[in-house]
C-alpha cells in the first residue's frame, strides 16, 4: 500500500510540492530538502534519476523527516497549469460504448473502427475538494466520469508502443465532468468537456515505476456513497501503449501533457433513467495504488 505519491499543497497561500512519506497521512516539502521546482511542471521536465532514487527513499523514511498532515492542507491538482490542453480517450470500455449507445445513438452509436479522441481545455485544473459548478441555467444533465490520467514525462514524438513507458512519468486520477446537453448538442464534444471545473485532478501523482501493471487497476466511482461505476483498466479497448504512439505519430506530446484514459460503465447517462448530478451531490473517484478525489457539485 505504500507508493511514492507527488502531491502539490496550497500552504499559507502559497503552492508547495511535497512527496509522501510512510507514517499516512504525512508528507514532506521538498523545497527545505534542496529540491528548488517552480511547480510540478518543471519537476517533470527537470527531476533526474538520481533525485527520483532520493525521492523514493525519503517516500520510505519512518521519522526524522519535517513533515505536514496531509489531512490538514489544501491538496490541489498536482499539475495545476498543464502545458497543453487534457487529451482524452472517448468511448474506450466496451460496457461505456453501450449505455452511452442507448442514451444517444446519434451521438455516441454506430461503428468506431478507430480511437475517439477529443481534448479538454483546461487552463487551470481543479483537485480534490473543490467545486464541481452545476451551471444552472447552461446544463441540464451534469455527468461525471472516473478515469485513469495518464502524465507525460518528456516530450514524446514519434513513439511505438514497446517504449511508451519510457515516455511515461506517472498516473493520477481525473474526473472527465461532461455537459451531455452541450457535448450532444455540439456534436464535436469540446464544450461539453470543457468549462471551467470539469477536469478534477488529483490527489497526486503516482510514478510510473510504482505501479507494475498500468491496465490492471480497479477504478470506481460513488454519487452520494452510492457505487456507480466499478471496473478496472484492464478493460480499456486501447491500452496506453498504444494510444502514446497512436497521438505521438503526428503530434508532440510535451512533457506534462495527460491523458484522460476513457471511462468505464455506469455513468449517469447510462442508468435507467439517467441519473444527472444536482447541487450538493457527492462525487469521489478513486483507482487502485493512487487514490481518490471527492467533489461536491456546486
């Protein structure tokens, strides 16, 4: 249960990176140890091995360590300004293929020989315990959508599938909030993914050596306590792998870049009838070995 997790923390008004350490709950700034990032963007972009080897043995420290409660600050997206707008995989579970069918053939039916990809403007991403705004009067069937991100550790261009994961540098969770009256009505999917608050992000990053196996993680979503959505990665119809050389083909991914993976069944569209999110709903995603993030819709 113990992975090195990178964690941006609002503290005094300021942004801080911090990487866990072993007693829960508790993590370590990093700027007091030496380590002089400007946001986790440049910790991407400029952390080298070695620092990554000390980073993960402070993670196992017991003691001796100054530490601040994790429980006792603000948790923000650990990539709060990303460098490029959030790439996502549409329609990339085979049980989400189907509700999604049932609620809109013409938006979501028919065959799809290739990967859906649309992206999320995202200027700023919120994290855990933030706001999901409800848009009273602009929405009317506000969905959530528990996925897999996946965080870019350097530029990446023209990369087959067997090296992506050099190219990877680590996992977090995101909620791919959507508009379903603006992502149907628009037909291109961009406005319904992207006003300000849909992308939830959090609570941390998990490194990609932490994790073993990417496409076996079980992933869930409650609404108001009630379970939703439960699957796991190993479902996606196209691995990451594969995604990183499909969009690296033609296009740079920057360092920093994410990938939201796709969501598995049991968003609100696909009950019967759907179930949209309302003020005051409750919303926490969570994946196996990163964590959960919780949002109330305001």
């Amino acid at each position: 249960n113990r992975y090195m997790r990178l964690y941006t923390l609002k503290i005094d008004g300021e942004e801080k990176l911090a990487v866990s350490l072993k007693k829960e709950n508790q993590a370590c700034l990093l700027k007091p140890l030496g380590y002089d990032f400007s946001d986790m963007n440049d910790l991407i972009c400029r952390m080298t091995a070695r620092q990554k080897t000390e980073l993960k043995r402070l993670s196992e420290e017991e003691k001796g360590l100054p530490s601040v409660d994790l429980s006792s600050v603000k948790i923000c997206a650990p990539v709060i300004h990303p460098r490029q707008d959030m790439v996502c995989l549409g329609i990339n579970y085979d049980e989400h293929a189907k509700e999604a069918g049932r609620f809109s053939e013409e938006a979501f039916g028919g065959q799809r020989p290739y990967t859906i990809y649309f992206s999320k403007r995202v200027s700023r991403l919120t994290g855990t315990g933030d706001p999901i705004p409800s848009y009273a009067g602009l929405v009317d069937s506000l969905d959530y959508e528990a996925e897999l991100g996946v965080i870019i550790g350097k530029d990446a261009r023209g990369v087959k599938a067997r090296d992506a994961k050099d190219y990877i540098f680590g996992y977090t969770v995101v909620n791919d909030v959507s508009a379903r009256n603006l992502q149907t009505r628009h037909k291109q999917w961009y406005l319904g993914k992207s006003l300000d608050g849909f992308a939830p992000t959090g609570p941390c990053i998990v490194t990609a050596d932490e994790i073993d196996d990417v496409q076996n993680l079980g992933i869930r979503c409650f609404v108001n306590g009630e379970k939703r959505q439960d699957s796991n990665t190993k479902y996606m119809i196209q691995n990451i792998a594969d995604t990183i050389e499909d969009l690296s083909a033609g296009m740079t991914l920057q360092a920093g870049t994410i990938i939201a993976t796709g969501t598995p069944a049991g968003v609100g569209m696909g009950m019967t009838p759907p179930a949209f999110l309302k003020p005051g709903d409750e919303v926490i995603c969570e994946i196996d070995k990163i964590g959960r993030i919780v949002n109330i819709v305001k």
